[in-house]
C-alpha cells in the first residue's frame, strides 16, 4: 500500500460535495486525511469597491446582498457605522423592530443549516423537514417586510416599516408551532442514529486551538468558547433582552449541530420577549445625506458569528473606504485543523459544520512573484504551452 | 443501543398529509398586502425632482423625456431588485408598490413601467 500514501486531491472549486465554490486539496494516507490546504478567490466579487463608487443610500442594498442568508445582519453592521459617524439617536421601537429580524434571521439561518448538514449526511428527511419549517419564518419575513431574502427594511436612522397589531399576533402564533418543532429537533438530534454516527466525534476542534485560529459563533461555542458578541458588546435591543449563550465541550460536529438547535430556543424567547415589550413611538430618525469625516467599526454577532464591518468617510455622500469580515472568513482557517486524521467521506459534513457562506468570504489572492520551479513562479502563455507539451510527453499520454 | 428510526412515526405520519407546495398556475397563494411587487406610477402627482433616480442602487430607475419638456422617471424591470427606495425618497408619493409579482416576459425592454 506505499503507493497510496500522501496522494493529493483537489476538492473544488466545481465539486459536488460543496454548496459554493472554493478549493480544497487534500492530502490522504490511504482513506485518512493527513493535510487540508484551502484556496480562496474564485468567488471574489469586489463588493468593497464598488461601495466606494455608491452613495450612503445605494450602498445599503448592496451591502445587504453580500450575503443571502445574513443580508440583515451585515446592513446593521453599516447602518450602526453610518449612525456612529452621524451622531445620530435612534428610536427604541426601531432597535427593537432591527433585534426581531436579527433574531427571525438566525432562526431562518440555523433552520437551513440543519438542512444542508442532513443533506450532506445523507439525511434528507431532515432536510426536507427543516426547510419546510424555514418557509414559516421567510413567510414572516415576507408579511413584514415584502421580501423574502434581501427584506431592504433598514435604513440609516431606523427602520422602514412599521410592525402592525396582527403581524405581531401572527409572528408569536408561528412562534408556538416552531417551538414545538424545535423541541422535535432536539429529541430527534439526540436520538437518531443516523446523526449520532456521522456527527460524533468527527471534525474535532479544540478550545485551545479554536481561540488561537480565531473561531467564531457556532463553531467556537460547540467548541466550549464562551464568546457571543450580543452578550459581550450588546447592539440593537440585546442590553435589555435576556437570553442564555449555548456553549457544548463536544468539540465535534455534533457539538454544532447541539448548539444550533439549542440557539434556535433562544431567538424563539428573545422574538417572545421582543414582541411582548415592544415600545411604542418613531420608527425613524431624519438622518442627513452627507456624512462627515470620521471612522467607524462595528460588530454584530452573525447567525454564523462575529461580523465586523469597518467605514471611513470622507465628507461627501460617498465612503472611502468600507472592509467587511464575514464569519466565514474567521471560521475557514479551523477546517484545515479540523480535517486533519478523519476520513475523506467525512470532509464534506466538516466542512458544511462551520456553515460556510464563501460568496461572503472572498478576497483576492495576491500572489508573490517567485523563481522559476519555485513556488509562485508566473508563467507566460508561450511558457505554458511549452511546459504543457513537455509534461504529458514525459507521462506518454499524448501523441506528438 | 440507540435504534434508527427515531423519525419514522412523524414521517408516516406525513404519507397520509396534503402536499405543502401548490400547484402552480391551478392553484395560487395570495401574496402579502406589503409585498414589493411590480410599481406603480401616477403621472400627475411627479414633481420631476428626480430623487429616485439618484437613489436606485441599481440603475433601473432613469429620468428620460417621454412627453412634454420635462423629464419623468422610467423604470426597467429587468435591472429593478425591488427595494422599494424609490417609493420610499419620492416626495409627493407618486410611486407605489403593487402586489403583482408575475412579471415573466419574453424580450429584454418588455418590462418597463413609465
């Protein structure tokens, strides 16, 4: 079996394990996987520059369409930037209408991830079931805001649209039936055998090492982190909204899928408690267009951890500069760790634990220009050509 | 020892239940009263001020002459993300969202609403 040790193998960017795409070469001892390399950049969009060509307006749809799933998230992130500068007081009813789909979000986000970690476990009851239950809550979203994904509710100031007397009568209705169907989860993650043997004990993640790769959200907490930024640096209403943080010393896959269904008790109580004290009064503050010079960075926590934004302004209507850091970036580095001595069927569910969201991860890959057959060495196209011919000469795979 | 099949009561349960999802064109769910569908736009009530235009973070909304001398706003549904921050910047509510959200069409320029 010599022959079989350390064989490398690229999974991705097109492969159909993975939901987006990005590269990951593995390097297998027989069915073991001994190192993981991941490679980002195909899916850059360049988002952070087109910000700097936007007005403060426009940008908030297109800061909301960095992500599908968390699109709230990263505009509270902006919004809160945008404030910070202004120096603007926002309305109580509007922080806590910008905590209900915070919240509403995360229920939409943890609900779609227990589906994806089914599917890739070949589990696809589970998938079947925890979308159908999704729907419920983006029917919310909808009956709020009038989308289902990008809802364009926030605005600098506040929010859009108001929260009437029967949608709230209708959220904490759908609250009751997912409560119930949350309860189920936690029985069914516990208790079935198809998730206790594909989950447990796979993609272990460290405390110590999950603190030192800087994890985030979910993927720390399953790992015993106590880290949760609406606890830690409370935004919108979390000051004045109790809620438990859900932390397992599991460590493994099954450590997250725990923590997320345990989370998903917690926004159904935080969204029962949002309802019930909502304050009357404005749902906005007139906010001018023009920002002043000044930086700002904020932090929100994700339904896939710690989302950090960062603007500088410049006095115009248009920002100078504007960073984003999704979760999945701080996430992505602790898959190589967590890939190291499982198995190679195991790698798709690893890497599906952390939630991965690449389309929001990104970045350009700056490559150093190196010496020839040293790593980083730039060919031509002539050279390319030349270096193709003489390859599969040497391999004998292809006729002169 | 756990035994598979945790699942299965619920899911024979489920054999016996009516599909979730409609048929389609047969059969229709009513959208939401707030939903952003396709817009609307009153002629009468445009000052020609332009903001929606400036605000549209997508290029769909232009200002261009259609009649008199002034222009007016015209939107392409093809470029549109229906955020609805025109209805929401324009000053004499001359924009407003509808419900209708069946917007398929064959050609590009189809869909436009003047």
């Amino acid at each position: 079996m010599i022959w079989l040790a350390n064989v490398k193998i690229p999974i991705g960017p097109q492969h159909p394990a993975l939901k987006e795409p990005e590269n990951f070469t593995i390097t297998l001892d027989g069915e073991k996987v001994v190192d993981a390399d991941i490679r980002i950049g195909y899916t850059h969009r360049g988002i952070e520059k087109l910000i700097e060509t936007r007005n403060y307006i426009q940008n908030l749809y297109l800061i909301e369409r960095i992500c599908g799933i968390c699109s709230f998230t990263h505009t509270q992130n902006y919004v809160q930037n945008v404030e910070t500068i202004l120096n603007i007081q926002i309305p109580r009813r509007a922080e806590y209408i910008r905590t209900l789909f915070l919240e509403l979000e995360r229920l939409h986000s943890h609900l779609l991830w227990m589906g994806v970690a089914g599917h890739e476990i070949g589990f696809d009851t589970l998938f079947m079931y925890t979308w159908q239950d999704r729907e419920l809550v983006q029917d919310i979203l909808e009956f709020i805001s009038g989308n289902r994904v990008n809802y364009a509710m926030n605005t600098i100031g506040g929010v859009r649209r108001d929260i009437s007397e029967d949608q709230k009568k209708k959220i904490l209705e759908t609250m009751i039936y997912l409560e119930k169907r949350a309860a189920y989860y936690k029985e069914v993650a516990v208790n079935e055998k198809t998730i206790l043997a594909r989950c447990q004990g796979v993609g272990i993640l460290k405390p110590e090492i999950a603190l030192k790769l800087s994890a985030v959200g979910p993927t720390a907490r399953a790992s015993g982190v106590d880290v949760d930024i609406r606890r830690d640096d409370p935004h919108a209403a979390y000051a004045d909204t109790p809620f438990q943080v859900i932390t397992t010393d599991t460590c493994d896959v099954f450590g997250r899928f725990v923590v997320r269904v345990l989370e998903l008790f917690e926004s159904i109580n935080i969204i029962r408690h949002l309802m019930n004290n909502l304050p009357t009064g404005e749902i906005k503050a007139k906010a001018p267009r023009k920002v002043p010079e000044g930086e700002a960075i904020s932090h929100t926590e994700a339904p896939r951890g710690e989302d950090i934004h960062y603007l500088r302004s410049n006095g115009t209507d248009k920002p100078e500069r504007y960073k984003v850091r999704t979760p999945t970036m701080a996430n992505l580095l602790s898959i190589s760790e967590m890939l190291k001595g499982t198995y190679l069927a195991d790698v798709p569910i690893i890497v599906a634990g952390i939630d991965p969201c690449m389309g929001c991860m990104d970045r350009v890959l700056v490559l150093k220009e190196g010496k020839e057959n040293q790593p980083g060495y730039l060919l031509d196209w002539e050279h390319l050509r030349r270096y193709g011919i003489q390859w599969y000469a040497e391999k004998g795979g292809r006729i002169q | 020892m756990k035994m598979p099949g945790k699942m299965l009561p619920k899911i024979f349960g489920f054999i016996f239940k009516k599909p979730v999802t409609v048929l389609y064109p047969k059969e229709r769910l009513t959208p939401p009263k707030g939903l952003r569908g396709k817009m609307k736009f009153h002629l009468e009530r445009c000052i020609h001020c332009g903001l929606c235009s400036h605000d549209c973070p997508s290029g769909a909304c232009t200002m261009q002459l259609i009649t008199g001398d002034k222009k007016q706003p015209v939107f392409d549904l093809d470029f549109c993300t229906f955020c609805a921050q025109c209805e929401e910047v324009c000053p004499k509510d001359a924009i407003e969202m509808t419900t209708e959200f069946e917007l398929a069409h064959y050609k590009r320029g189809e869909a436009i609403v003047k």
